[in-house]
C-alpha cells in the first residue's frame, strides 16, 4: 500500500462526504488459513500484538481518516468487546457507523437511512473479538517493526472480488494500536489515525443501539 501518514499527525480537514462502510472495514471476505513462514521473532511480535488486542476489552478515541481520493474526515470512536463499535463523524458529515455485536450499519442521519452489513464479513471483526490469535485466526502476510512501529499485515481473499489488504501498525513500545490501512480488491487505499485513546472508560451501551424505526433500512 500507498506509504501512510504517520499517527502522530492525522489530518486537519473535515470531509463533506466521509466514506461507507467497504473503505473503513472492507467489503465481503472469507478468511484463510495463514501459510507465510516467519521467524520466531516475527512470530514473537504478532503475538504481542495478539496479546494487547486480547487484553483491551473497551476503547474509547479520536480518528482521523484519510480516504482514496484524500479526503479527510475525523470524529469520535468507541469500542466494546464482544463485537461493539462506533465511528461518529465530526460535523458537516452526519454519517455515523455502529456495529450493535451482530451487524453492522452505516447511519446517514441527514437522509435518516441506514445500510446493514453482517458483522461477520468485515475484516476488522476478529479486533472486536474477545479473545485473538493473529497467526491462527488471520492470514498474516507480513511482519515489520521498527523503533517506532510494529506492522502487521492481512491478506483476505475472496474469489470473486480479490484480495483486500489490512494493515494495522502498533506501538513499538506498547503494542497499543494507532493505525490501520485497509486495501480494497482496486488497489485504492483508506487509511485510519487513532488517538486520545482511552481503554479503561466503559462507553455508553446505548452508543451500539440499532435504531430500526427511525432509521429504516
């Protein structure tokens, strides 16, 4: 993928139309079984990352996306373990993404409309999960670390649509998570900074409601 912006500084400009669900999750995709050989240190790594994304059960931040044709957007995110996220755009935009454990929906809350995708066919769905085993639940493709960061990359593959790319970079010190890249099946790139993170506040269970009345699908 496309070289990233480095977390520390996430973009400054507001989008007037952030993107759908498929650019900040991924589209469709089935996970395979891992066949990239690494080394005892690369191995070594990723289960530390295995072991933070195990560790942290509630999350709670800011983020800054910047999309394939380099819109930026930011807003707020909140995360709780099983299977709960929410990603609140920063105004003009009134979209908003929520995955209540099961599903997930995009909110256009100026259309009052909203899109569900199963939970299940996101690649960002083993983060929500309570307990992760990158080597054994992704396929992971490749390992890199340095004095600031340690990468780790997904490959996902679906016959009809392609590969899609996640990549996700960590603190080299602490293993905590501060972007991801996702690489959709065209090549094009969406990148998300997180920061101000907070994992020990518990997020409002009402954030992960599914509203099916006011918002029809």
């Amino acid at each position: 993928p496309a070289p990233a912006p480095r977390p520390d500084a996430p973009p400054e400009t507001q989008s007037s139309s952030p993107l759908r669900l498929p650019p900040i999750f991924g589209g469709e995709q089935k996970t395979p079984a891992g066949g990239t050989a690494f080394d005892s240190v690369q191995r070594t790594l990723v289960d530390k990352v295995s072991q933070y994304l195990t560790r942290v059960q509630v999350m709670s931040g800011e983020f800054a996306q910047i999309g394939p044709d380099g819109q930026q957007s930011k807003g707020q995110f909140y995360v709780q373990k099983p299977g709960k996220v929410r990603f609140d755009y920063d105004l003009p935009a009134r979209i908003d993404i929520i995955a209540d454990g099961s599903s997930v929906v995009v909110r256009d809350r100026k259309l009052a409309t909203q899109d569900i995708f199963p939970l299940s066919q996101t690649p960002l769905r083993f983060l929500l999960a309570n307990r992760i085993d990158l080597m054994r639940d992704t396929n992971v493709s490749a390992v890199y670390a340095d004095d600031l960061f340690v990468t780790v990359v997904v490959e996902e593959k679906q016959a009809l649509l392609g590969t899609s790319r996640l990549m996700m970079m960590f603190d080299a010190k602490d293993y905590q998570l501060k972007q991801w890249v996702v690489t959709d099946p065209q090549g094009y790139d969406t990148t998300v900074a997180i920061s101000n993170v907070d994992i020990a506040r518990q997020p409002d269970p009402s954030l992960f409601r599914i509203d099916h009345t006011q918002y029809p699908n």
